[in-house]
C-alpha cells in the first residue's frame, strides 16, 4: 500500500495544487481515464470545503490529504481540524451567517457525493474527514 501525504495552508491558492497531485497519483495508480475528471472536482471541492471550515474556525493548521494506492482501489483522504457541530445540534450564537455556512457545507458534500460512488464523511469536534474512494484496474505488470 503507497501513500503520498499532503499538507498545505488553508488557502484556496493551493486547492488547484492538491488536485493536480491527486489527479497524477490517481492516473499512476490505475484509475480509468475517464474518472480522472471526477477525481480533480471531488478533490477540488473537498478541499476547498477544509480550507473554509479553516479559515471561518480561526484554524491555523494545514489542510490534510492522503493519497492511498490499495491493491484494487485507491483513495483519498481530505482532513480538516476545524470543529464541527454535533449532528442535530446548535453551534453556540448560531445566527443566519452560521446557517449559510452550514447549507454550503452540505451543498458541497452532496456535489462529492454526486462525483464518487464510494464516499464516507466523518466528523466531530477535532475536525472531520472525507474518504473517497475508486476502482483500479490491475497494472499492466499484474497482467503479464
């Protein structure tokens, strides 16, 4: 199992950067071509939902990304240390700023959820992870 770690400055400048990346280890993994476009706007948009939950918490920590070559799949892994709301529950002096973030939030989880078949999102109050996760096909080594 290879895995190639990012970390980066809650800045929206170095989404385009993690994408690149995501998008190039996928290839090398043996992620069909035609998924490679899927893969960009799911890490894209992952990653720009940590660097906002980042920078609206006041976080200054990086921004996390696993890149994980399996055996037949490969996934990737979007962390971020902002703290999120327990699930039902009221973020203390909620207002309507917090309720527009949070309806963003969910936009943005139910366009990765649109893009990859394979998704788990977790959170809590040390930040949230999002694992997405695709098919390989076997190596052209595998196969002679």
């Amino acid at each position: 199992m290879a895995t190639v770690e990012l970390r980066f400055s809650a800045l929206p400048e170095h989404v385009r950067t993690a994408r690149l990346v995501a998008a190039a280890v996928a290839r090398r993994a043996g992620v069909d071509e035609a998924v490679l476009d899927e893969v960009r706007l799911a890490v894209g948009e992952a990653c720009s939902r940590a660097v906002g939950l980042h920078q609206s918490s006041g976080v200054t920590a990086p921004v996390k990304v696993a890149l994980i070559e399996e055996e037949k799949q490969f996934s990737i892994e979007v962390g971020d240390e902002a703290p999120h709301a327990a699930p039902g529950g009221d973020t203390p002096g909620a207002g309507q700023e917090a309720e527009a973030e949070a309806e963003e939030d969910e936009m943005g989880l139910a366009v990765i959820s649109g893009l990859v078949d394979d998704v788990e999102v977790t959170t809590g109050q040390n930040g949230g992870l999002i694992r997405m996760t695709w098919p390989t096909a076997p190596s052209a080594a595998a196969l002679a």
